[in-house]
C-alpha cells in the first residue's frame, strides 16, 4: 500500500478514535511538535504510559534498531526497557512489512495497545524511533506518549551532514553524539571529513606514519585565532579543550585520531540509527595531513603552501598514486555504505606545470592542461573506486574537466552555479550544499534560520530552470561544518543548532507542506528538548531594538526573545554581560547617550552572543541644501571596475559607465567583480527618527548627508544591519557604496519613516 492511500485510510480510522472519547474528561496532553514535518499526524483523544520493564519485540533483523530504541529512552527519560519473549508481541512492537517503495516509510501508532511501528526497511523503523523519541515528553517525570498515528516518508534520499574533525577533532563519544542528533532530525547520511592539510584523524595500517606524525601539530593560527575569540567573546566555547593537547620534547601537540576499531565501531552507531557514512580522505589537494610522514607522495618531495592551497599529491608518479590507492583501499573495507567522497577540491595545480612526472603524464594521455590532469586522476580514483564496488563523490571541481558519467557530485561553489545545470544535463547525481547557505562554519545571523527554510533547493538559482528529468538527479542536501574555527563540541553545536533543524526540514518535507510560522513554533518547542540533552544551540537575536537607535528626548527599549526560555542580562559601561549583571525584567527607558550589551542566558547558565545596542540622543539633521540646478529623477550610479575588499577603494577604481536608477539596486545583468556608488537625495517628510536597513553581498556603506552611517563593509554573504538618524523635514543626501566577489552578489536599502509599522525600500529619489 502507498502511502497516500495509507494516509486515506487512517483519516477514517482517527475519526472514529475521537469519536470513542467524546464524554471522557480530557487531560492536558503533551504536544506533538515533530521537526520534520511528516506526512500526516493524526491525533487520538489520550495517552499510553510508557513505564520501565515494558517490553519491546522486534522482527528478526531489527535487532539493533530495538537497541537503539531501548538506549534512546534509557538516555531520555530513564526508563528500562525489556526485551519481548521470542514469538510474543511487546508493549512496543518493531515490525517490518510496511508496503511502500521509498525503504524509509514507516507508519507509527500509539493506541492503549501500545506503540506499533512498521517500516518498509530497517530504515523506515529508524525514522519511526526518530519520531517517537520526540513524541516522548520533554520533561522525564512525564512518560505519557500521545495516542496518535503517524504515517511518513521523505523526500529527498540524500539528507547528509558533514563534519571536518581535521582542522579541530572530536572525540569518538563526541562524533557519536552529534550523529545520534542528526538521527533525532531524520538525517541518513553523515559525512566524515576525515583528513586535511590541519591534521590526519584515520588510522591507516599500511601507513602508520599518517596519523603517528600526520595527527599531532603544534598550535597553529586557526588555534590561536580561536583563543582569541575565546577572550573577545567572553567564550570558553572557543578555547581549545585540554584533553586534546599532549606534551612531547617540551612541545605542546594538539590532535587526535580514530583506530579502525574505533571506525567500525561509529558506523555500526550511525546504521542502527538510519545513517550511512560517507567517509572523506581528501585528495589530491588539502593532503598536508599525510605528507607529514610521507612527502614523497608530492611533486617535489616536500610539504609546502602554494599561492592559494598547500602542495597536491603527485598524479604524474605512480608511487604516489598507488599511495593513494592503498590508502582507500583500507578505508572501503571500513564502512559498508558504497558511497566514498574523493574530496578533490581547491587542488594548487602550480608544482604540477613545473614537475616532469606530470607533464609526461599529460603527454602520455594527451592532456591538454592541468585541468584536464585533475580529471585524470579523479577518473583514475573512480575506476579503483568502482574496481571495489564503490560510487565515487567528489566537490563540484570535479566537474571542471570532464566529468565522469557515473561519479555524484557535492556542489558548494555558489559561484560556479552552472556546475548544477551541467551535471543535471549529463545525467549525474548532485546533493546541494551551497557555501552561503549550509555551511554552518559561518556565524549564523538573525534571518539564516528563515532563509534555509525558505529554500527550495532545486530551485536554488532561478537561472538553473531544471527539467524535470534534471531536477531528479537533484539526489538531495547537505550541510557542512568546517571546523578551523570551531575548537570545540559545545562551540559545534552552537553553529549547527537550530539551523540543522530547519534543514532537517528542507530534506525531508514536501515544498507544499512547509510552513514558517508553524516550523518556528516546533522549534521553540524543540529548544525544551535541546536544553534538557545538554545540546548548545544560539538563541535567536534579541528583538526591540537597533545596532545604532536615535532619540531626540527619551527611549524606551522593550527587548524581546523568540524563546520563552531564555533570560537577558546587559551592561552600560563596555564590560561583558555575566551571571551577576542586571537582569532585564521590563521596558528600560534612557534620557543619555548609553551603549547597552544584551546578552541571552540559557536556562543552565551559559551565556550566548552578546548584541550590542547603541542608544545615541541627537539633534535632528538640518535637510541639505540643494544644488542650484533642477534636479533630475532617480538615483545615480557609478559602476566601477572593482577588485577589492572593502568599499575603501571603489571610487579611485576605473569608471565603466553611469546609470540612473529607480531606487539603490544592482540593475540587472550586472554581475562578476564590480564596485557600485550610488549618490542622490531623498525627502523626509516630517522631522522625526528615521530607520535605514542595508542589506548586501558582499560589502556596502551608507552615508547620509556625508556622514557615515552604516557600516557593512568587508566580504560577506547576505547581512543585514540597521541603524537611525533623527532627520529634519527637507531633503537629505545619501551614498552607498557596494562590492561583489563574483560570488553572487545582492544589496537593498529600506527605509522606515516615523510612522511606518514595516520597512519599505527608499524611492522617489533625485539627483
Ligand atoms: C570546500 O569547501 N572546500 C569543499
Ligand atoms: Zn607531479
């Protein structure tokens, strides 16, 4: 049976469970917040108590999905499960049989028989425990499951997060934690980022100098950049945990890595769980890792940095090739999904034109350049790959110079979108991990949560336009964390939670099904769950307030919280918010210039991001005076050859031609490096506070009547920073200045006038 007629028959079947408890005395029963979303959820009228000593039977082969459960509800709520006796149903019943085509169906139901799941593969009951460890209450004393009846199945198979435990690593139980997280989510894919040039963390027999030498290093600057955070955040987060430095010969070594053992023993922890681990041992570049003890395996028999990327494996000798081999040839024995990702990203092709065993390579094969020598050696990997029973992932780079038919693809470069469309095309796979949106090294801010929930990803681009056949080799998504500025598993979850969730959802819920408001409800509700497993997560930004606030006589600031479970503390004089600092219990009203730090503390104490707002008392801005010509409609824009980082230098840049414009907007068609200016007037019609928002991609300024006043320079992804200025009536002058990296450019300025309730963009401008 199909889902959707599963789905038909029980809407029948949970009619009549109503029905039967019409006259009973309701109680207030848990709520049921699933994140994701499933198909359909069909509530009854009452609950079953799940108590220690009941029992759980399984079909034979769900044997460590069973465990799985029992440790699961050991962990949660404290609750000993026993195991059914053979051929007797238990109080919950593991069952496979569910009739459906996607192997992650599952179909739950909790009645006063107890709790049934059924799914179409051990999958499908690993995502039906993922759904009951949520409906079991948050708080432990209360074990009363929600009749109800769940019937589910994803939409996308590929539902992947990956981990770099190169640059900063994470212990065994800690890499365990965060896959028992992404199974809570309905993730099934985990990819392990596994060696790099900051370190090599996988025993490898053959090769014991890789990790002997290859996962121990001094401190390096992304360590102390990371212990510096620590003392300008005011974060233990971001310090380097103790447990992982050893001192040898005087020196202090940071580091760690799996055993084999240790390897078997994560995989076979991720599959009772529904997820596969796609291993990742990065080749033929950020491979310093291993030339610590093997650097004969590059071009020139040393380990070295290039102009962009470190020193690439050697494709031109066979040594190094065979090395490479060896190498993956131990790993495919080690994790039984028959994904393997080859990493071939960010691959310094310079040592390669200047070595004599590559270029004879290019000849022999009749390679035109080392494009076409990076393809080489991936489609050499992918054959060995094959040879071994195994797919082959890699970067989107490897669709640069030819791609192979079979091999799927992890497309990150935002930049380079019609490695989508050309991949699609040729019929391979590709999972979307795009680097603005799912890479969560980035700080989250305040509307990231919104935008990947937003996010379709087939239509990620809205040049793309997939056909329907393109769109199904759109196998799924994937968020990546790289870690060289995420020292530790507390600081891990803070920059994976809550966006995960909405993650979560983007992979596993029908576009038609999606719902913000409702999806920002179960999280709030999801945070209960995060706090009481000890899991980090950032509080939302504070509300009430912003970055730079204007008052002519007094403010009131009323600072707001998403989360109903969190408490704010500030300071006025520049020190960071602690436990001791004034709590925020109302409505503040100011009369002075001060400067406030809001600092959200979690219900166990730890503080989260400070946000500082600045409260400035000022005279309202004079309006200018005009120029004394008639002055034209629209705003003037200067495009400017631009190549750069920071606004600074745009206007010394080559001019290549002016535009007039409706509003500050990039005009279409342009795009690639570019520097934009814009100048012009606007009118405030009433003396009054008027609040400007300035949003871009990469870096902008706005200055009004000459003065700075937003300052969002610097490459970045989408940010947007809001500020006021007290303006008399009358025309004032704006300019904002712009640059884009060639890597997807946006910009946007809003405006809200005294009365506005909303922002709206700043028109009717003259110049
Ligand atoms: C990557 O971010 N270098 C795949
Ligand atoms: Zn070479």
């Amino acid at each position: 049976m199909t889902i959707q007629r599963l789905v038909s028959r029980v809407v029948l079947f949970g009619g009549a469970i109503l029905l039967g408890a019409c006259g009973t005395q309701p109680e207030t029963m848990p709520e049921i917040n699933l994140i994701p979303k499933p198909i359909s959820i069909q509530e009854g009228a009452g609950s079953f108590k799940l108590k220690s000593g009941m029992t759980v039977a399984a079909d034979s082969g769900l044997r460590t999905e069973a465990a799985y459960l029992a440790e699961a509800l050991r962990n949660s709520s404290g609750l000993q499960l026993e195991e059914a006796r053979a051929g007797k149903s238990g109080n919950i019943n593991l069952r496979l049989g569910l009739d459906d085509p996607n192997p992650e169906a599952y179909m739950l139901t909790v009645d006063p028989e107890g709790i049934a799941i059924q799914g179409a593969s051990p999958r499908g009951v690993a995502m039906g425990i993922a759904t009951l460890r949520q409906l079991v209450p948050v708080d432990s004393r209360d074990s009363r499951i929600p009749y109800v009846t769940v019937i589910d199945a994803p939409r996308f198979d590929w539902r992947g997060a990956h981990l770099d435990v190169s640059r900063h690593f994470y212990t065994v139980d800690q890499v365990k934690r965060f896959i028992d997280l992404l199974a809570t989510y309905k993730f099934n894919k985990f990819h392990w980022h596994l060696t790099d040039d900051q370190g090599w963390r996988i025993e490898i027999k053959q090769y014991p100098l890789l990790t002997e030498r290859g996962a121990w290093r001094k401190f390096n600057g992304q360590d102390r950049e990371c212990m510096a955070m620590a003392v300008r955040e005011d974060n233990p987060e971001l310090l380097i945990p103790e447990e992982l430095l050893r001192i040898e010969n005087g020196d202090t070594l940071y580091g760690g890595y799996y055993t084999q053992d240790q390897v078997r023993d994560v995989v076979a922890y991720a599959s009772a769980r529904g997820i596969d681990v796609v291993p990742e041992l990065d080749m033929p570049g950020h491979l310093m890792g291993a030339q610590q003890g093997y650097p004969w395996i590059t071009c020139t028999g040393e380990s070295s940095w290039g102009q962009s990327f470190s020193s690439p494996l050697c494709p031109g000798k066979d040594s190094a090739l065979m090395f490479a081999k060896n190498v993956y040839s131990e790993v495919f024995n080690l994790f039984p999904y028959e994904y393997v990702h080859l990493g071939a990203d960010e691959v310094e092709k310079t040592n390669w034109k200047a070595c004599p065993d590559c270029q004879a390579r290019m000849r022999t094969y009749e390679l035109a350049d080392e494009e076409e020598l990076q393809a080489w050696f991936v489609h050499d990997m992918e054959n060995h790959f094959n040879a071994n029973g195994k797919k082959m992932i890699g970067w989107d780079e490897i669709v640069d110079g030819g791609l192979s038919p079979t091999a799927t693809v992890t497309w990150w470069r935002d930049w380079s979108p019609t490695a989508v469309t050309r991949a699609t095309a040729q019929g391979n796979d590709v999972i979307i991990c795009p680097d603005f949106l799912l890479y969560f090294d980035f700080i989250e801010q305040g509307r990231d949560l919104r935008r990947i929930y937003d996010t379709e990803p087939t239509a990620y681009r809205a040049d793309w336009r997939l056909t329907p056949k393109q769109a199904r080799h759109i196998r799924g998504i994937q968020a990546n964390t790289w870690c060289e500025r995420i020292p530790s598993e507390r600081r891990m979850q803070y920059q994976v939670m809550p966006r995960l969730l909405a993650v979560s959802e983007m992979g596993w819920t029908r576009p038609e099904a999606k719902d913000w408001s409702d999806f920002e409800r179960r999280f709030v509700a999801q945070v209960d769950r995060l706090d009481r497993h000890g899991i980090n997560y950032r509080v939302p930004d504070l509300t009430g307030f912003n970055d730079i606030n204007v008052f002519v006589d007094t403010a009131v600031i009323e600072v707001g919280c998403l989360l109903p479970n969190i408490t704010v503390r500030y300071t006025t004089d520049g020190t960071f918010p602690n436990a001791e600092s004034p709590l925020y219990t109302g409505p503040i009203t100011v009369t002075e210039s001060t400067r406030f730090i809001f600092r959200p503390f979690r219900p166990d104490g730890t503080a989260g991001a400070m946000q500082t707002a600045e409260y400035r008392k000022e005279a309202y801005l004079p309006a200018a005076t005009l120029p004394d010509r008639k002055l034209e409609n629209g705003v003037r824009m200067i495009y400017h050859e631009f190549k750069g980082r920071t606004c600074a230098g745009i206007e010394k840049s080559e001019v290549v031609r002016s535009y007039t414009l409706d509003s500050v907007a990039i005009p279409e068609k342009l795009e690639g490096w570019l520097g934009l200016i814009y100048e012009g007037y606007f009118e405030a019609p009433q003396d009054g506070i008027y609040t400007f928002s300035l949003m871009s991609n990469d870096g902008s300024m706005l200055y009004v009547d000459g003065q700075p006043l937003i300052d969002n320079d610097g490459p970045h992804g989408d940010k947007r920073l809001t500020a006021q200025r007290a303006l008399a009536r009358g025309w004032h002058r704006i300019r904002v200045e712009y640059f884009d990296m060639n890597n997807g450019g946006m910009l946007s300025v809003q405006w809200r006038r005294p009365t506005d309730e909303t922002f709206r963009t700043l028109s009717g401008l003259k110049h």
